[in-house]
C-alpha cells in the first residue's frame, strides 16, 4: 500500500491529523497531489 492511500484510508477514518497531512499536501502541490 503506497503512503497516498494510507493517508487516504486515516482520513475516511475521520482522523485529523490525515485531514491536515492532505490539505499541507494540497498547499505545498506536492507530487501526487491532483491523484488524492
């Protein structure tokens, strides 16, 4: 499993530090971001 969709599988958890980890991802444009 890629760290993505780990990150991925916390956030439909409803944890919020995934929630954070993917809007700093969104920000920053960090490679992979438009695959989230």
């Amino acid at each position: 499993m890629s760290s993505d969709e780990s990150l991925i599988d916390e956030l439909l958890a409803g944890k919020h530090r995934a929630l954070a980890r993917v809007i700093t991802k969104i920000e920053n444009r960090s490679p992979g971001y438009r695959d989230l």
